[in-house]
C-alpha cells in the first residue's frame, strides 16, 4: 500500500471512531433527557441540544483545505448558537435547571472538535474568534445543568479540553507550514540547477557555434565543401540548444528563482561510470551497471537528471542500506524513452519517502516531473529497493 493510501486509510479510520464516539454520547444524552421528562417541553429540550451537536459534524468531520474562510465562520455561527441556547437556558430557570441530567456531552465534544479544526485549517483572521467563542460555549455549557461547583469544575475541565484541542491544531499547523516550506526551498533550488545547467550547455554550445562560424569565414574562399560541413554542424547544435531551452526555460520563469546562481560543472549519464567507481570505493556494497542502447546525443537535461536519478539511489543505499550486498544499476534507452533503475538488495526496512523527512526525492520528482517524466520508489518484488526513472525522449510521448 502507497503512502498516500495510507494516509487516507488513517484518515478514514478516524472519521469512523469520531462518528462513533459522537453518536454514543448522541444516544446517551437523549436517554437521559427522555427520562427526566415528557411532553413538548422535554421534546424541545432533547431536540435543542441534539441539533446543535449535529450541526458540528460537518464542521469537524471532513478534511477541510488550509486557510478556509468558511470554516470559522460556520464555527462562529454554531458557538453563538450554543452560548445563546446556554444563555437562554440561564435566563428562563432563573440559574436553575435546564437539562436535568446531562447539557450535552456529544455537543461538547462536537465543539472541542471543532476548535481543533479551525485551529488547523482555519483562515487566521477568523480562526482566533471562531476558536475563542467554541471555547467559551464549551466551557459555559454545564450552567444548563446548574451552578454547583462540581459543574463549575466540568465546565473548567471542558475549557481546558478546547484549550488543549487549539494546541494540537496550532502544533499540527505550525509543522506542515515548515514542511511546505522547506518543499517550496527544495523547488527553488531544484530551479536554480536547471538555471545552471542550462547556462552552462549553451554557453557550450554557443562558444562551439562561433568557433565554427570564424572557422568557417576564414576557409570560405580556400574549400567551400568544409564550409557547408561546417554550416551544417552550427545548425544542429543551434537547433539542439533551442529545443533545451524550450524544454528547460518554463521552469525558471518562477520570481522566486535565483537570478545569479552559481555555476556548476555538467555531469550526464556518460558519466555514470566514474560515479560508481567512487561509490565502489566507499561502500560495501558493488555497484554494477548495466547500459543497453547509445546514451550519446542525449538532450542534455535528460542527461543530468538521469545521472541525479543514480545519485540519488546510490545515497540512499548508502544510508538507509547498510546490509546491502549489491546494487544494480540500469540504464536503457528506446527511440521514446530514457529507463533509469536503481535497484539494491538490502533487507533493512525502510519508510516510503513521501512520508519520510528528507527532501532529496522531493526534489529530484520536481525535476523529473518537469522533464514530462516519471518516478517510483518502494520496495522490491523480491526484496531490497528500488528506484525508477523514465525520461520522454520526445515532446510527443507521454505516459
């Protein structure tokens, strides 16, 4: 199972307790409201109580997007529902009792739920007030049974409940606020590598294209013939340099990019080689490659990215597979795709990176993705991990 089913699956897990748990107070607060009373005037007291608590389900039971508007404005409309009904309820008896045996416990509940929520997903303007008022209806609702210091203590305990509930949220938020910027940080450095490589291809290319256009002017009169070799030779890596460009130039049209970053040499999948010697020489664990096809004549950012791909799945077996007796490492061209495998036997258990804390992934699918292409990486069918790449080789081809 994927990390993000699994996620879901817990999700859904927890829908499923909170409706259970709501609806055995839900059923506990009608019992003992329908024992204390008959007639119209228990029916509307049982009723009160139990649509308030219904009406914080919707608040409290999906997952909502981050910085709603009208969630804590739902939730500010529901707590001054309560607080009136509590208010009310004080007025009429006179500081007597309203509710007999019990004010509402799956109603409290629904509102320390809901607290929880705005305090996770709310839009900040409106969150603090909406958060504040479910607390004050949560802490006041034991008045409807009385004013004993045994319900003043109940309506403290439930005040510290909703305290402790906006805690939780505001923690939760506060880490996936890092999380997300630490992700965006990736990103923008991703952008920055494909800025550097693609200075440092064009002005390759380009150096190359002017050198062979003052070769050219020089042999002109001498051999014409060399002229038109020369010409030809110009117009390809012309045309090469446009295609990286149109392909590579999208990515950096984020403000946010660094307009000066700093060079940084070239390394293609010809360079694999040398790469694994290295790792060969730090690890316990041979590398071996395996290469079927020409990886000449590649677009260069398909290049580097399938050599960052091996990088990456390299650096993992070296630090999260230290049981590991080999590692394999694939590469296959086609006349539509670049297939890059990293494939290790190592028996150390390892966590999806999705729900994993380091970036290097992250950043590497972002560079992938942009490519048009796609990334996995799990667990092997016969053990150990694996890594996959797969890199278009033209605009038209998709997956």
């Amino acid at each position: 199972m994927s990390a993000p089913d699994l996620r879901r699956l817990w999700v859904r897990l927890a829908q499923a307790t909170g409706l259970l748990v709501f609806g055995l107070l839900a059923l506990f607060d009608l019992t003992a409201t329908m024992s204390d009373a008959f007639g119209a005037a228990a029916l509307l007291v049982m009723l009160v109580p139990t649509g308030l608590a219904v009406a914080t389900v919707p608040l409290w039971l999906p997952v909502h997007r981050l910085g709603s508007r009208r969630l804590p404005l739902a939730a500010l409309a529901v707590a001054a529902a309560s607080l009136a009904v509590t208010a009310g309820g004080v007025v009429l008896t006179g500081g007597g009792v309203l509710f007999p045996r019990t004010w509402g416990l799956a109603e409290s509940a629904g509102l320390i739920g809901v607290v929880f929520v705005v305090s996770r997903w709310g839009a900040p303007r409106f969150a603090v007030w909406a958060a504040v008022a479910a607390g004050l209806a949560v802490a006041a609702m034991p008045l409807r049974a009385g004013t004993d210091n045994l319900l003043v203590i109940f309506g403290l305990l439930q005040a510290l409940a909703a305290v402790g509930a906006a805690g939780v949220g505001l923690y939760l938020r506060v880490i996936a606020a890092g999380r997300a910027r630490a992700i965006a940080l990736v990103r923008a450095e991703q952008r920055a590598e494909f800025a550097r490589d693609l200075h440092d291809f064009i002005a390759h290319h380009v150096t190359g294209i002017v050198v062979q256009a003052q070769g050219a002017r020089f042999i002109a009169e001498q051999d014409p013939r060399r002229v038109i070799v020369a010409l030809e030779q110009i117009e390809q890596a012309g045309a090469e340099t446009m295609a990286s460009m149109r392909r590579m130039v999208g990515i950096l049209r984020n403000p946010d990019a660094p307009p000066d970053a700093p060079l940084a040499p070239l390394a293609g999948v010809t360079d694999l080689a040398p790469l694994l010697s290295g790792f060969n020489g730090t690890a316990s664990a041979p590398a071996r490659l395996h290469v079927d096809g020409d990886l000449e004549g590649l677009p260069v950012e398909v290049s580097t990215s399938a050599y960052r791909v091996v990088m990456e799945g390299l650096t993992n077996t070296r630090q999260h597979a230290p049981d590991a007796r080999s590692v394999d490492v694939s590469v296959r061209r086609t006349p539509d795709w670049l297939l890059v495998r990293v494939a290790d036997d190592g028996a150390t258990p390892r966590t999806a990176p999705a729900r994993g804390h380091g970036f290097g992934l992250l950043g590497l699918t972002e560079r992938v993705r942009a490519l048009g292409g796609t990334i996995t990486a799990g667990p092997g069918v016969a053990g150990g991990w694996v890594l996959d790449a797969a890199f278009p080789l033209r605009p038209e081809v998709t997956r």
